[in-house]
C-alpha cells in the first residue's frame, strides 16, 4: 500500500510542477517567439493588442509564419536611439548597483555592529519609508534635488537610488549573522574600525554583498518613474521609459522586449548561486 | 554588551554617509511631504486638518484605500502559501528542482514592461482568455474592464513575486536541522505531524520576513496595473498609488501628501502591532 501512495504523490506532484513551470515560463517564451515575426503577421494576429480594432481571438498563433529578424532589425540598425538608451540605462544601473552597495555596507555595518542614540527610532522610520509607494517622495525629492540644481543631470536619478533604504536595511541583515566573537577577536589582536569591516566583517557577507548588487541593477534597469520626472529630457531617458512607448509599435515591441531582458538575465544566470545565498542570509538570523 | 562612546562615535562615523544621504533623499522629502499636507492659509489652529477632511471624506480616495488593503489582505496569504508550498516541494537540491526555482525566480528579474504585451493578448477583450471561453460555449467576460480586473492583477503579483519567497522559504527550511525529524520519526510522528509541530513553528522567523517582502511587493504591483489599464483602470483595481498617481499628475500635492500621511500612519501602526506581539512571545 505505501509504495504505491509515494509513487502516486509523487507523480502528482511533478505534474503540478510541470504545469506550473510551464506557465512561469509561458509570457517570456511569447515575447521571445513573437519578436521572430514580422510586424504585419504581429497586427495580423495579435493587433488587439496595439489597439487595432481588428485581430482574431481565438485563433492561436504561436510558431511565427516566417521566421524573420526584422524587429531586431529596425531596432539595433535603424533607430540609433535603442542602442544609446542601452548604454544610458547600463551606466545609470551600474552606478546605482555600486553605490548602493557600498553605502548599504558601511551603512548596514553601523547599524549591525554599534550602538548609538536614536538608532532603533532611525531604523524603524527607514524600514516604513521603504514601504511607500514611490509617488510619496517623487515631488519632495524633486524639490530637494531642485534645490541641490542637479534636476537635467543623471545624479538626480542615481543619487537618490544610490541612498536608498534597501541597501542599508539588507546589509544590516546580513551582518547581524556575523558572529561578535569575530569582531571581538579582531579587536584583541589590536586591528582598528576599518581593518574589521574590511578584513573580517566584509568577506564573511560576500553572497550578501553580491546579491545586493543584483538586486539593486536590476531595480535600477527597470525604473521609470524617477528618470521621467528628474531628467526631463528626451534624449537622457533610459531604456525602462522608452520600453513604455515602444509596446505600441508593433513591428519592434516584442523585439525591444527580447532585448531588454537579455542583460538582466545574463547578471542573473552569472550571479545566481550568490544571489540565493543573499537571500538566504537575510533570513537566518 | 555595551559600548563605549568612542565605540559609538565610530559606529556613527561608519553610517554617516548613509545617514546623510538617507536624511536627504528619504526623511528631509517625507517632512516636506508633511508640510504640504497640512492647510497653512490662515495659520490658525483649528483649519489646520482640512485637506485631511477633503481627502478622507473623498469617495475616491476610500475606494482607493479599500482596494488597496483588499489586495494586500487577499494577496499576501495566497501568495505566501503558494511560496510556502512551492518550497516544500523543492526543497532537496537536485538537477530537476535547480530548474525548477530558476523558472520561478526569472519573472522576478524580467522587466514587467517586456512582457506585459503577453498578458494583454490573454487578457483584453479579444484575448485569448475569452477566446477560449467562447471556444467551450461560455460567456466571455471584460477581464480588465471589470472585477475580474482584480483576478488578473492579483495573477500578475503571484507570478512575478512567487520567486522570491519560495527562495527565502528554501533557506528557513534547510536551516531546521535534519535531527528534529529523526527524533520526531523515532517517535512515531506522521508527515503531517512532523509539519505542524516542527516546521512551521521554526520557520516563524522566515514567515514574518517574507510576509514582510510580500507586502511590499503588493504596494508596488502598481506599475503592472498601470501597464495594463493607465491611469483610470476599473474600479475593482484603483489603488491608492492611482489615487497618488493621478494627483501627482494633476499637481494636487496636498491630496498627495494628505494620502501619503494616511499610508504612513497606517503601515507604522501594523508594525507597532507586529513588534508589539512579538515582544510579547519573548
């Protein structure tokens, strides 16, 4: 009887897995197989879509009539702006991703590591902020960084990513794993501040410290919001802002998607194993 | 263990960049935001709360709030499930369930906008969704243009969010030592049993960060309802970050910020409380 049981529990289960992962999977493979066809087979069959009127339901179209590259074509050739806004986003998301990982480093440590007046108060005030919808700090900020003249300059967008409260929060996490006695013993042998957090503290949370630069590019890759308001400038935007235009152009949409998807997920499959690490970090404390 | 004041300076001197950049981009903006959310037209004392009169008696902001404490309160248990369940399944380190959480984490790292255009041929009014159900002789039903807005934009939270939960469960549940299950065993405890008293009360302190993470995300699926119907979607998924969106748009700070304060006080209270009992338990 119980053999049988575990061989029916576990079929069961692996069919669930299987559907489920078919479906996790299903819209990233449509975007990738649909930036195959060309835009007249894409109105065809899916202009509903874009806001055409017409567009067959019902019918489902999945392997591309004719296997074109057109869409990347038009996009990587054509429109010089693609390529540009690649390299604008790259550089404002690398920025972002380091700079936040250091001051959460330094940060996280301070809070991990010392005790100092308004600490608790501080923190717990940064946890809520970090819980707002990003609407609450756009027009203040704005203000400020009007104030500080940076509004038209890329620090406007990468400053205020740069001190944001997830870096300082997810470190803080990290380093509160690291055993005292390790500090302890760092002092005993007479090594200042700098050399423990250097030395000791720091390599002990290199899966933390490398899945907090994955996480923060990748937030960064994909904000909008902040560069529209903040640059105001057409020419300065990222990619994440002109993604949001271009899905109603149907020749180039699932191409322009294909393609910002690429260099995101090649950080991941290279940082993967840190990355849930990282995470599992923050969570054994 | 208490520290010296040498030591706190420091601690102090190590944060002050933080500390600096995080007053200046996160708590000097919220005070602003403060300010702009009280009435100052005639200084006295007993107008000083209209705006928060207007906002709070306003049928729109309500509806925002409502749909947006609705989500979270019908969202955060689904998908916490869904992570918790997930977890247990792939637990064991293999070839096939090394897959299996890659497939899961990807739409966490996929940006929304990539592939929203999918969810849009399923979903919009000649979709693939009601295509099918024409297909087996029902009714076709307006998926964005009515309640059942709010089914599809809790589908597009779970699929994007389910990743990283049922990462942070992975590591809570390989941080329970195998031993409490052999001596659970030994004892003649059943699975079920072994569950309930050995690996839910040690993954207390993993539920409450992914409760907390997954909340947060429900704050932000925003973005995605924003792709998917603009700045006027359905009323079943008009949130409070639309309510903030569209005052933002219209330059309407006060209603902004006077919505801004009420999330405040809202999100601190649930925290208060949180700490509260987990004070309680120690």
């Amino acid at each position: 009887m119980r053999p049988r049981k575990n061989r029916l529990g576990r079929a069961l289960v692996t069919v669930f897995l299987v559907i489920a992962c078919a479906a996790t999977l299903m819209p990233i493979m449509v975007t990738a197989i649909n930036s195959f066809m060309s835009k007249g087979e894409v109105l065809k069959y899916f202009g509903y879509a874009f806001g055409e009127r017409f567009g067959a339901s019902a019918v489902v179209h999945i392997i591309p009539e004719q296997f074109m590259l057109n869409g990347y074509y038009q996009i990587l050739f054509r429109q010089p702006d693609y390529l540009y806004k690649f390299w604008i986003s790259i550089m404002i998301a690398a920025a972002i991703a380091v700079g936040q990982t250091v001051i959460g480093c330094f940060g996280g440590y301070a809070f991990a590591k010392f005790r100092f007046p308004l600490q608790r108060a501080f923190f717990t005030l940064i946890i809520i902020l970090m819980m707002m919808p990003l609407q609450v700090t756009l027009v203040p900020n704005y203000i400020v960084l009007a104030r500080l003249e940076l509004i038209g300059s890329y620090w406007a967008v990468i400053l205020p990513g740069v001190f944001s409260a997830f870096g300082v929060f997810l470190m803080r996490q990290v380093m509160i794993t690291v055993p005292d006695e390790l500090v302890q013993a760092g002092k005993i042998d007479g090594a200042r501040a700098f050399t423990i957090f250097a030395r000791i503290v720091l390599p002990s949370c290199k899966a933390g410290v490398a899945s907090l630069l994955i996480l923060s590019f990748v937030d960064a890759w994909n904000m909008v919001e902040q560069p529209l308001v903040f640059l105001q400038n057409n020419y300065k935007y990222p990619l994440s802002v002109f993604l949001m235009d271009i899905n109603s152009n149907p020749g180039v949409a699932f191409a322009c998607g294909v393609l910002s998807i690429l260099p995101v997920l090649l950080m991941f499959l290279m940082f993967e194993d840190n990355l849930i690490k990282g995470i599992e970090y923050s969570v054994i404390k | 263990m208490k520290l010296s004041t040498k030591e706190s300076l420091t601690g102090v001197l190590f944060g002050l960049p933080a500390f600096v950049g995080l007053l200046t981009f996160l708590v000097v903006p919220f005070v602003v935001s403060f300010s702009q959310s009280i009435n100052t037209t005639n200084l006295d004392t007993t107008t000083w709360y209209k705006h928060y009169e207007d906002v709070l008696s306003s049928q729109t902001f309500q509806l925002a709030i409502t749909n947006t404490i609705r989500f979270v309160l019908v969202g955060v248990p689904l998908i916490v499930g869904l992570q918790l369940l997930l977890a247990m399944l792939l637990r064991r380190e293999t070839p096939k369930t090394s897959f299996a959480r890659f497939v899961f984490i990807l739409p966490l790292v996929v940006p929304i906008a990539s592939v929203i255009l999918v969810f849009m041929m399923i979903f919009l009014d000649q979709g693939y969704a009601n295509g099918f159900l024409q297909m087996m002789k029902l009714e076709p039903v307006s998926w964005l243009g009515s309640e059942a807005a709010f089914y599809v934009l809790l589908l597009l939270y779970v699929w994007k969010n389910c990743g990283y939960g049922m990462v942070l469960f992975i590591a809570g549940l390989s941080a329970i030592s195998p031993e409490y299950y052999e001596a659970g065993r030994m004892d003649g405890a059943s699975e079920r049993q072994l569950f309930f008293w050995i690996t839910l009360p040690l993954l207390v302190p993993t539920f409450g960060f992914v409760i907390f993470v997954a909340v947060i995300n429900a704050f932000k699926i925003f973005r995605e309802a924003f792709l998917l119907s603009g700045d006027y979607p359905d009323r079943s998924i008009y949130m409070i970050q639309h309510f903030m969106n569209n005052n933002f748009r219209n330059l309407n700070y006060q209603r902004l910020s006077v919505s801004a304060m009420v999330v405040f006080v809202i999100v601190l209270v649930c925290m208060l409380l949180v700490f509260r009992s987990r004070r309680a338990d120690v």
